[in-house]
C-alpha cells in the first residue's frame, strides 16, 4: 500500500508504506520527479545491512527499467518470498551501484530507546504503526521511572503511517479533550482532533528532531 499527494501543480508525490510484518528488504520508498528513491531503511533489515542509504536512487530492479511504472508495480517487484534473490541498480550521486539482496521476513519495531550520557532518553520512532503507541507504552515507565524529565525524539527519515498512531503519541503531551490537530476537509473546512491521553509526559522537556 501507498499514499499519494498531489500538490497545486499537479506533481504527486507517492510513498511505498511499509507495513509492520512482511517479506521482502525493509526499505520505505518515495516516488518523487519521476524518480524511485529510497527515503530509508528499516532497523539491521537486508537493505540496511547491504548498504542502501536515504536518497539511492533506485535505476531498475532485475534488470528492469523502473521509468514509467507505478508504485504498485514497483512493490511488487521489490517484495517477495523470504530466501529469495533480489538484485538492485542503484545510482548514488555520479556512482552507478549494484546489489544483491536476500529477501526476509521483516518484523517491524518502531520505537526504538536509549539513554544518553547526560541523561537524557532517546527515542527513535521509524514510522507510525498500528503498534507504535503499544511498543510506546511498553517503555513508557523506563521513561517516568529514569528521574530524568528530559526527552528527545527522533522522527528523522520517518516517512509517517497511521493518523490514529500519531493522535495516541500525542495523547502522552497533550491534556484530555485538547486540541491536538485539525482535520481539513477539500472543502477546507476544518475538524479538530481532541487528545484522548493523560498527558503523562506534558512537562517533560521534549525535543523532536525532523
């Protein structure tokens, strides 16, 4: 599955959205002027491990020429049963790159933890899934109980994902029935979205890196 915005120029703009379990690289794709790239790599996933980095572009798969296929053409191409063989050309600033990837089943976590060395908790979110705001909660009273009230977050190279994940994450920050965002409508007309959370983190010192 994909999304597709397309902007007052009538240029659109395609994400390759990676769901939490599969089999295949572990790679979020954009399309972007006429152009499949990779926009990252999931945690020690076979992509990650071969070398793909952010802004590959991706010249074809197998041999075949990637220019004037869709995305979902392109997914399956790229996604496949684990054990199997993929080979991609890929161009890296002047370089022309080729890999071999053997493909596996890609089990997802999106939050990913650690301490800094002035105390501060580190979060990295990779994406918005169905189980971001559980894999959330589960760290969530390493968090409360460090004695630390300083926080970074990490949602560099995070493609985006469910809405719904992004209103639980913000249920932590924001008071019960505050407004959190606002929906808009093509008729611009606008709806808020109202935090169902506790707030439990609305005095942390929070930084978000994007």
């Amino acid at each position: 599955p994909y999304s597709t915005f397309n902007g007052p120029n009538g240029q659109g703009q395609s994400y390759i959205y990676v769901p939490e379990n599969y089999e295949g690289i572990g790679a979020v794709i954009d399309f972007a002027n006429d152009n499949y790239i990779i926009q990252t790599t999931i945690n020690n996933s076979p992509a990650a491990r071969a070398g793909l980095k952010p802004n590959d572009i991706i010249s074809n798969i197998g041999g075949q020429n990637l220019k004037g296929l869709t995305p979902d053409q392109v997914l399956a191409l790229i996604k496949g049963p684990a054990g199997s063989l993929i080979q991609l050309n890929i161009k890296r600033g002047e370089q022309q790159l080729n890999f071999s990837i053997i493909r596996e089943k890609i089990d997802i976590e999106s939050v990913h933890k650690k301490v800094l060395s002035n105390n501060i908790n580190y979060l990295r979110i990779d994406q918005f899934t169905d189980s971001t705001d559980e894999e959330f909660n589960k760290i969530l009273p390493e968090i409360i109980n460090s004695g630390s009230k300083k926080l970074i977050i990490d949602l560099r190279n995070n493609p985006g994902g469910y809405l719904t994940s992004t209103q639980d994450l913000l249920g932590h920050f924001i008071d019960k029935d505050q407004i959190e965002f606002y929906i808009e409508n093509k008729n611009t007309e606008q709806t808020p979205s109202l935090s169902t959370g506790n707030a439990d983190l609305k005095n942390y010192k929070t930084v978000v890196l994007i």
